[in-house]
C-alpha cells in the first residue's frame, strides 16, 4: 500500500506544473552559482564552462516554458527529452573539462565560443556567455569536489529526474 502511495505521488509530481518550475529553479540555482564564481570568487570562466551553461539555459528555458504549455503526455515526453539531452550535453562537458583538468584528456579549449553568427550569445549576453579565460582548473565546491566534478553529479542526477519523469504514467488533466 505504501509502495502505491509513494508511486501515486511520484506520478503527481512528475505531472506537474511544480516539477516544470523546480527544474526551472534549479538550472537558475545553477547559473547563480556560476555567476557568484566568475563575479563573486573572480574565476573566470572558459570556453567549455559557457557550453556548460548553455545546456543549463536549455533547462531553464524548457522548465519555463513547460510551466506555460499544457501539460499532456506529448508537450511533456519532448521536454523530458530535451531535459535528458541537456543534462546528457552538460555531463558531456563537464566530462571533458575534468579530463583537461586532471591532464588525462585529449583536447583544448579556445579564447572564443565557437558559435554562429546566427547564434552569437556571446556578443548579446557578455555578461552570462562571454569567454575570458582558458580552460584549467575549476574552483573547489562543496565536499572539496571540483566543479566539473559537481557538475557531472548534477548532470547525472538530471538525467536520472528525466528518465524516471519519461517512464511515470499520465495522469488525466483536471
């Protein structure tokens, strides 16, 4: 009985316009936090970090939005795809920053963001996208943890949300 309760609410919570606004918050959380680093500590960040939040924006933006749309199983099986692909795009990155980190990588990163003219976030938002240092190190977080290693455990923990949200039922719209 226990078992049904818990799965009840789960589904609930997964059906919801407050698991589309928690994501939304959470990936704002994310980008105070990268923002208290780059203007707050003063580390700057690279070219990978900005690719790492630019999957954290696709987040936000998708928990906003989702929060707007009605909530039926194919506006949410898209978005929970989009979530799944953004944190599967951030662990990717953070991936590849820990092995530049650690020198066990095979790769570099660049002065620039390497995006389209089409898509120059960087010259309409400097300062949340704009590159000003090379990739190395990435500060100490909590539990000592790097931040590429704090967020390749975000990443997997979003992957993780999206793919249980992708497998609970629908639940008829009141």
């Amino acid at each position: 009985m226990a078992t049904v309760l818990a799965m009840n609410k789960l589904t609930s919570v997964f059906n919801s316009r407050r698991y589309w606004a928690g994501l939304a918050l959470i990936g704002v959380a994310a980008l105070a936090v990268a923002l208290y680093y780059q203007y707050g500590v003063g580390d700057e960040p690279c070219q990978v970090c900005i690719h790492a939040r630019l999957w954290v924006v696709a987040l936000v933006l998708t928990g906003a939005v989702m929060c707007l749309l009605p909530l039926n199983r194919g506006t949410q099986l898209v978005a929970n795809l989009v979530v799944l692909v953004s944190g599967a795009g951030l662990g990717e990155r953070a991936w590849y920053l820990y092995q530049l980190e650690n020198g066990i990588g095979n790769g570099s990163c660049q002065f620039q963001l390497g995006m389209p003219d089409w898509f120059a976030v960087d010259q309409w938002f400097p300062w949340l996208f704009e590159v000003r240092n090379l990739c190395s190190f990435t500060p100490e977080m909590l539990l000592g943890l790097s931040m590429a290693e704090s967020l390749m455990l975000f990443a997997i923990g979003l992957c993780l949300i999206a793919t249980t949200a992708l497998f609970m039922p629908q639940q008829p719209q009141q």
